[in-house]
C-alpha cells in the first residue's frame, strides 16, 4: 500500500476545498496535513522503517529492565544504550502505558506538533503549506517512519526554532544539550550560534562559500566523519566512516543542492525577512551537512535538521517573486510525481505481514 501517494491526493483534494474559502482555512489545512502524517507514522507496523524492528526490541528491553539497569546507560564506557535519555523515556512511559503502539503514536504527535507549530507560523500561504507536505512526502516522510530516538530530537528542534529566531541562547543551549542525551545529532543545532549572529552581509559570502565546498565535502566525507567521531567514545558512530557505501540517495542530494543554490540565488528576500532569519543559517548548514550523504546514506540523520526548513523557506521564496503561479505549479508538479511513482511499502499494525511478530 502506497501510503504516502494516497496522502498526497488527500492533500490536493483539500487544498482545493480550502484554497476557495480563502487564507484564514490555512491553519485547518495544516492541521489535516499533519493528521495524516502523524496517523502514517503512528499506525506503523512493526515492519514499516528500516530501523522500527530494532526499537520495538528496545522498548520491550526497556519495560522489562530494572531502573537501575536503564540508568546504567549514563555511566561512562556503558556499551548497552548509546543514547542512554532515550531508553529513560521508554521506561517512564511504559510505567503509565507498556504498550508500544501507542507509544509511537506519542513521538509522532509530539514530532508533527512541531511541525505543526512551524507550518502554521512560518509559512503565508495555503499553496506553500501544501507544497511543504508534498515536499516533505517527497524527500522527508521516512524520518518519522525509522529512528525514533531521532524523530523525538527533530520535534525537540522544531520546538526550539522560534528561540532560535530570537536568539534566546540561554534557554536553547542546555535544552539542545539535554536532548542531546536523546541522540547525540541534536548537538549539530548548536551550529545556528554563530551563523544567527553573523553579520548579514558576511553570512552571504558564507552561503556561496558552502555551496563551493559541496563537492570538496562530498569527496573528503569519509575523513569529516572518521574526524567527527573521534570526539565520540562510542564504536557504533565511528562505524559509519569504515562502512561500505551500500546506498548514496543522489536524487536526494542532487535536489537539496539545486533548491540550495536557487534560494542563495534569491537570498536577499530570505535575509530581508526579520521574522524568518533562522532560515539563511539552516540552508548554510544544509549545504554543508547535504554532501555527506554521498559517505553513506545514514548520514541524512545530520542534515535532517536543516533540510527540513525547505518546507518554509521554498514557498517563502516562490510567495516573493514575480512567477509565483509558475513555480508552485511546476514544482508542486514534479514532487507529486516523484511521491506518486515512488515505490513505498506500508502495513498498518494490525495487518498480519509473513516475517514479522508482535509478541
């Protein structure tokens, strides 16, 4: 079952319900959008997501284990838990509610609530908000559908955006450094320091600096993460440097790098807009984080903090210049045929899939 083609014609066919009744509908727009989304993710088999069987082995650990044994995680040179706040979680929900499913429909409500806080805030237009989610069906839908320890941290980053924009670093810094406990990746957010007080100016020249070095990271990407993970007292992330290139998504790359460099080509209007100044710094670090997918295809988990903000800063850009109508029309276009050919597999949990049991 092509589940994200069917939302994605849900989407269109409630985009034309509510596109007539005018800007105010926005809102009811996004909120189905998100519904859905959270539902997909939420209602997941066991098999859906390459790394979904993995933490239902986890969450049933966690249940079963004492306190004592969860906390273990946070003693240095532990060797069971790599993300020891993670496993914390698991155990204090399972306290209150010990059932899996309706702990994965928790972090996806919590992860398109963000979403849905960014959407509705950021984003002017009920053509940009419907281009968002066919963007995000397009190149992002597996996030919420794989590593939840991730999927928690990206909504943590969601939540942490209009702080940023304000440049509220007493109270971002210890909550990114909180819950980076959660997945380590979420330190990366610390990058949005010294691009948010960058000059204007200098933030420009460092925009077209990134998208020159794109092919320099991409061919020195196994060195930037051997060097990445040396700061890190854990084999399984220095694992990622030594592996073998099993899937490098080049449509994936190739598409971040042409969005990037259209949206430097109009930078003025993103750097114009005092209410959206997070987003020249997130497509900075997008440009710079995007090449390392050429290493290994994991290597998403680090851009995935700013390429996500594509969803914005796309349709800010296409609601600013003069052939508006053209450019939603024709990239709205070409994602929902990506979305619509794509090949996904989907179960909902209380299909019966050969190879797979809940126990």
């Amino acid at each position: 079952m092509n589940i994200p083609s069917i939302i994605a014609l849900i989407l269109i066919f409630l985009y034309f319900i509510y596109a007539r009744k005018g800007l105010a509908y926005k809102r009811h727009f996004i909120t189905w959008g998100c519904l859905l989304l959270g539902l997909e993710a939420g209602l997941r088999h066991i098999s859906v997501g390459p790394d979904t069987p993995h933490y239902y082995e986890m969450f049933k650990y966690a249940c079963n284990s004492s306190w004592a044994d969860v906390f273990s995680g946070f003693t240095v040179g532990a060797s069971e838990f790599r993300d020891p706040a993670f496993v914390v979680l698991e155990k204090i929900f399972s306290q209150f509610i010990p059932s899996w499913q309706l702990f994965l429909v928790a972090v996806a409500f919590f992860y398109f609530y963000g979403l849905w806080k960014i959407l509705t805030r950021y984003t002017e237009s009920i053509e940009g908000a419907l281009l968002a989610f066919i963007l995000y069906l397009s190149l992002f839908n597996i996030i919420a559908l794989s590593g939840l320890r991730q999927c928690i941290t990206t909504g943590i980053a969601f939540y942490l955006i209009p702080l940023i924009n304000d440049r509220k670093w007493k109270i971002v810094i210890p909550i990114i450094l909180a819950g980076s406990t959660i997945h380590i990746s979420l330190l990366f957010m610390l990058g949005f320091i010294p691009l948010m007080i960058m000059p204007n100016r200098i933030k420009k020249s460092f925009y077209l600096i990134a998208i020159i070095l794109m092919p320099v990271i991409a061919i020195s990407s196994r060195s930037i993460v051997s060097y990445m993970a040396s700061f890190l007292a854990n084999d399984y992330y220095a694992s990622y440097a030594n592996g073998d290139n099993d899937e490098s998504p080049i449509v994936y790359v190739l598409l971040c790098a042409f969005i990037s460099i259209y949206e430097y080509l109009n930078c003025r209007k993103l750097i114009e807009s005092k209410r959206l100044s997070f987003l020249v710094p997130s497509n900075i670090l997008m440009t710079l984080s995007v090449p390392l997918i050429f290493l290994d295809g994991t290597m998403i988990r680090i851009g995935q903090y700013f390429t996500l903000y594509m969803m914005v800063s796309l349709p800010y850009v296409f609601d600013h210049v003069s052939y508006r109508r053209i450019a939603y029309v024709v990239c709205t276009t070409f994602l929902i045929y990506r979305v619509l050919t794509s090949s996904n597999i989907y179960h909902f949990f209380w299909e019966n899939v050969p190879g797979f049991m809940y126990y």
